[in-house]
C-alpha cells in the first residue's frame, strides 16, 4: 500500500507546485454554454454569470436572432492589473474578446461592479460573432456599446463630447480594422467608440428601434464614400440622443449557481490558449506541457503549438492522442490527416474515418477515404463511401467521376447498403 501511494504523492507534488507558479486561486462557474474562471471571489463570479443572464434575457426580446444559437465561450477574470498585466492587448482596454477554434474568450482585468460594462460589451461580442456575424469593426464595436448597454453617465459623456464637435474623419473611422493604429492613442480610441456607438444608435432608430439582422448587411455597406450620410445620421441622433437600452432593466435572476475550484488543468488549457493567441509561445508551451499531463482537452492545443513552431512530427502525436482520447474535434482531426499524408508512417484511414463519425457532411474527408480505399483494393468499401456523396466540391469533381467508374466496374452487381 505505501509503494501504491507513491505515484499519487508524486502527482499531487508536481500539481501543488505548478499551482504555486501561478500564484493563484481560481474559482469556476458555470451556466449553459458559458464558462468562467477567475481569481476574483465566489459572489463576484455569481454577480457576473447573473449579468450576463441578465442582458441575454433583455437582448431574447429586442433582437432575438441575436442569442438563438451561442457558442462555447470561456470567461477569465483576473483580480487586478499585476495578474492581467501579462495578458493585456493594449494599455486602456479592461478587457478583450477572441474567437478560436471550439470555443471564444472574453478576458477581464478585474470582475468587480465596475466592470460589469466591459463584461456586457464583450459577451455581445460573442453573440454577434456565435451569430454568424462578420462586421465593419465600426458597426461591430458600436453595436456592442449600444445592446451592451452602456451605462446612463457614460453615454451621457459620449453625447457631450460628440456635441462639442469632436470627431474623427469619417473616411478613417468607418475603414478601421482590427488592430488599427487608433487603439493606440486613447484620445483617438474614445473619438472611435463614441462615434461608432453614436452611428450605430441612429441606424437602430432609422430602423423603429429594432435590430433586424436583415439590415446588418445594409449598416455594413456603409464606407468612405458614405461620409454625408454618416453625419446626416449622427445629427439626428444627437438631436434627441435616446440610447435603444436605456427602458431595459437588466433585472438578475436567482440561481442556485455552484462555484467551485477550478482545476488546475482547466487554468493551464485556457492560459495556455491565450499565451498563444497573443503571440507568447515560451509562456504557452509551459502551460500547456502542464495541462497535458492531467487535462486531455489540451492536447489539441499542444498540437496546434507544435504544428505552429514548425515541430510536425510532435504536433501530430499529440493530435494522435486527442483523437484516442476522442478529446479531438473535426478541424483537428482534419489536421491530423493532412500531417498522416505528409509524414512518413502516416496512416490516414482511421482518422478520416473518425472524421466522417463526427461529421458526416465533410464530402471531401469521405472522398479522400474513398481513395485510401482504392488505393487498397477494398473496392467496396470505397463503393459504399462513393454512394454517399452528395455534391462532390468543384476540385475534387474530376476524381469522383473517375472513381465512380472504377470502383462500379470492380464490384460489378454487388450490393452496398446506401443511405437517404
């Protein structure tokens, strides 16, 4: 027995000091498809999962397109700018927003009362992006200002400031992308939020007060050369500035919702994630290497690393674990199958085969299995896989035709179970 319990010890020794490293105590939420760690305490994180519930309800009656089908989304709230500092996007924003592959983030500095706004701005980020939406960064942003929405003092100082006069050229602000050099200067980055969440508003009361996904594409087609129909919008909205949020009452609902320690694993995956979307691999990798040994879910993401720093072979024995883990989503295992192809002892067959088991729609992983087929000799199972394209993709068309008249003069009159 005491031999036994050696391992065990050794586990807990390694978790117990990598915990440290962190050098914090992290606590989970969760609610439907929203997930939330943090290191702040256990009332904030209720406050801030109600929050959210809260404006998810207000947003189910104003725009109900917007919150009909959400996907996964990982909240990380630290405690303070010494914990946030490492993962900070630009000097004044109090938090930020990233989509990726299986699940979204919304990263905060803090997760006290006051930054309840930031929280509702980023989490309609969310809707807007699960909802399918791709938007001028403008219309995006001002959105995200007016459905959060923005707090009666802070809209009030938006109006006056627009009042005043001030304003960035029109020709730069509807043309911004992601990253632009005006989230580097704060005086510019106010000018951009007010005037997008300004624009935004007066496109909503253009449209009776409702946000119709319909008109999104119309909002969208807005650009430099629309600059008097810009302004003819903006002065009417200031006129009689009445925000679209400011009847709604984010009313909290009670729920009995558990907080609990996150694990260790959990932390490591989802920092691990973010290191890497921000560039900082070194920090990513040791994170990630941690969560390894004890979370499967992060294998992907050692894969894509990996993959990422050149290191091909590492990449796909780590997509090769996730995948016999079934901790593999479909963009991974197609990966995989790319990688099996290319390096030597490849096997591409069962991964494709797993594909097509998670997603029966990937017509191209079902043709290029029918070839692995082909290739041999197990002519009907390639017949059985031909007869369940659909619509072979234009560049795969020349390889179905040819494929379908092999593999049927192969088999001749023998019989494969098709599908409707």
């Amino acid at each position: 027995m005491r031999q036994a319990a050696i391992p065990g010890l050794l586990l807990w020794a390694l978790l117990a000091g990598c915990a440290a490293a962190e050098e914090r105590v992290w606590l989970r939420a969760a609610q439907g498809q929203v997930e939330l760690i943090t290191t702040a305490g256990a009332d904030e994180a209720r406050e801030a999962m109600e929050e959210i519930e809260a404006l998810r309800a207000a947003l189910s009656e104003a725009a109900p397109w917007l919150v009909r089908s959400p996907g996964r989304l990982r909240i990380v709230a630290f405690s303070g700018e010494e914990e946030f500092a490492e993962f900070r996007v630009n000097a004044h924003s109090p938090a930020w927003f990233a989509g990726g592959p299986g699940w979204s983030a919304i990263v905060m500095g803090r997760l006290d009362r006051d930054a309840m706004p930031a929280l509702r701005h980023e989490f309609v980020h969310y809707l807007l992006r699960s909802s399918g939406c791709r938007l001028p960064l403008w219309l995006e942003e001002g959105l995200a200002d007016a459905l959060s929405p923005l707090p009666k003092r802070e809209a009030e100082r938006r109006i006056r400031l627009l009042q005043g006069g001030a304003r960035l050229p029109w020709d730069g602000l509807l043309a911004a992308r992601p990253g632009a050099a005006l989230y580097d200067d704060w005086e510019h980055a106010r000018l951009f939020y007010a005037q997008s969440w300004a624009l935004a508003e007066a496109l909503i009361h253009s449209s009776g007060g409702k946000l119709e996904e319909t008109a999104l594409a119309e909002w969208s087609a807005l650009g430099p050369d629309h600059e008097a129909a810009a302004n003819a919008l903006l002065r009417r909205f200031l006129k009689r500035p009445r925000p679209v949020g400011r009847q709604w009452k984010l009313e909290a609902r009670t729920r009995d919702l558990q907080v609990t320690p996150a694990p260790a694993g959990l932390v490591w995956t989802v920092l691990g994630r973010l290191s890497m979307q921000l560039g900082r691999l070194e920090a990513a990798e040791a994170r990630l290497r941690r969560a390894a040994l004890v979370w499967p879910e992060s294998l992907t993401l050692v894969g894509d690393l990996e993959s990422r720093r050149g290191r091909l072979a590492a990449a796909r024995e780590a997509w090769r674990k996730a995948m016999a883990l079934d901790v593999a989503d479909t963009r991974t295992l197609l990966r995989l199958a790319v990688l099996e192809q290319d390096l030597p002892g490849g096997e591409m067959t069962p991964v494709l085969e797993r594909v097509l088991e998670k997603d029966p729609a990937q017509e191209e992983a079902r043709l290029a299995l029918a070839s692995q087929y082909i290739r041999r000799g197990l002519w009907l199972e390639a017949r059985q896989r031909l007869s369940e394209v659909r619509s072979a993709p234009p560049r795969w068309a020349g390889f179905y035709e040819q494929a379908v008249a092999l593999v049927w003069k192969k088999t001749g009159g023998a019989e494969v179970v098709g599908t409707n």
